[in-house]
C-alpha cells in the first residue's frame, strides 16, 4: 500500500472515516484511456499534504491520509492536465505521461498528481497530524522539483548558477526594479537596485 493525502470538507471527514471514501461520490474527473480501458472515473490525491497550500490553511477543509493500492494508482503532471482543459495537445500529453504510482520518482513534475480509480475502505483511512503519524520526507513537491531542475541545469551546462541569477535579475531589470551596467570586456554586469543601494555581480553568460 501507498500512502497519499486527500482534503475533504470538514464536516464530511466523520462519515469518510467511518464509511470509507466511495470513488462514486468523491470522483474528481473522468477520463477516457480509449481501448482496452475505456472511460475510467478517477479521484485527485497528492503525494505531499503541502501540494496544495490554500486547503492546508483553509481550517473548512481536514487532510486525510489514505493508504492506496498502487496497481490502482497513476500519477500525472497536474499543470499540463489545467491546461489542457483548453489546449489539446497539452491533454494528449498529459495522458501520454501518466505514470504508474510505483514508478514515479519524487521530483519529476512541479505539482503533481495522484489519480486513485478505486474506493478507498475505512481502515485505509486516518486523520493526518495524530500521534505516529507518517513523515513528509520533503517541504512539497515544488520546490523538491525546482531544486532537480536547478541542480539539472547547473551539471548540464557547468554552471555555478551565474547564468540563472543574470537572467533573474535581466528580469527585474525589466519590470523597472533594477539598473544594469555592463563591461563586454571584463566580461561583467553589475546590477544595482532601484530602491536601495545593493547590487548584484555576475559574469556575463557566453
């Protein structure tokens, strides 16, 4: 079994522990994985409890822990399925990178998704925050993400992250909150801060 975190409405929570979660009554979404699986109703969980912040926050909403079977389970890139709702080929995409819960690696989408296609009984169900409960092993799926990409980019093209910073701070350059001066020759900008007196040193990527 997998372990995987749902918020439900928190005056439902009591008859969900104690009936068990129905993917009849709790399906999020219906998705068509043409032959041999035809149409399939699936409900929306998350790897992380901390993927989705707003009901994290919100005290009308209680995060469950569910414990899943992960033959039951895929995961997808939950940005690509948002945005497909109105871009095709974003949707063909995000069907196509579907992956099966026990092959995903932690990191590989930003804000990813869990699809569970089957009900969930009671005893695979407990109140998140009790004594014994289950560690989150990182701060949530975004930044583990951006982390790998950073990490990705730096080995890739040998850099210490200079060519990132310059790109930020072009990028504030242009919303009007830093001024840049550069040397083509020394091979260096200088950034300073429209509102203060810090600046920022880079080199200038080749």
């Amino acid at each position: 079994m997998s372990v995987l975190y749902r918020y439900f409405p928190a005056d439902s929570v009591r008859d969900i522990i104690d009936c068990g979660i129905k993917l009849s009554m709790w399906y999020d979404r219906e998705l068509d994985f043409g032959r041999p699986l035809g149409r399939r109703k699936a409900m929306r969980a998350l790897i992380n409890p901390w993927d989705d912040p707003d009901k994290a926050r919100d005290n009308t909403y209680c995060c469950l822990r569910i414990e899943a079977d992960p033959s039951e389970c895929r995961v997808g890139d939950s940005d690509l399925y948002l945005m497909g709702l109105t871009e095709p080929s974003l949707m063909e995409r995000y069907l196509k990178t579907l992956v099966p819960l026990s092959e995903y690696r932690f990191g590989v989408f930003r804000n990813p998704e869990c699809l569970v296609f089957t009900s969930i009984l009671p005893d695979r169900i407990e109140i998140t925050g009790k004594a014994q409960d289950v560690p989150v092993l990182f701060e949530n799926s975004e930044s583990l993400y951006l982390g790998n990409l950073l990490e990705n980019i730096r080995q890739r093209h040998r850099d210490s992250g200079n060519a990132l910073v310059y790109a930020y701070c072009c990028y504030l350059e242009s919303k009007g909150r830093m001024r840049r001066i550069e040397n083509r020759n020394l091979g260096t900008a200088v950034f300073i801060d429209s509102g203060s007196d810090a600046y920022i040193v880079t080199r200038i990527p080749l």
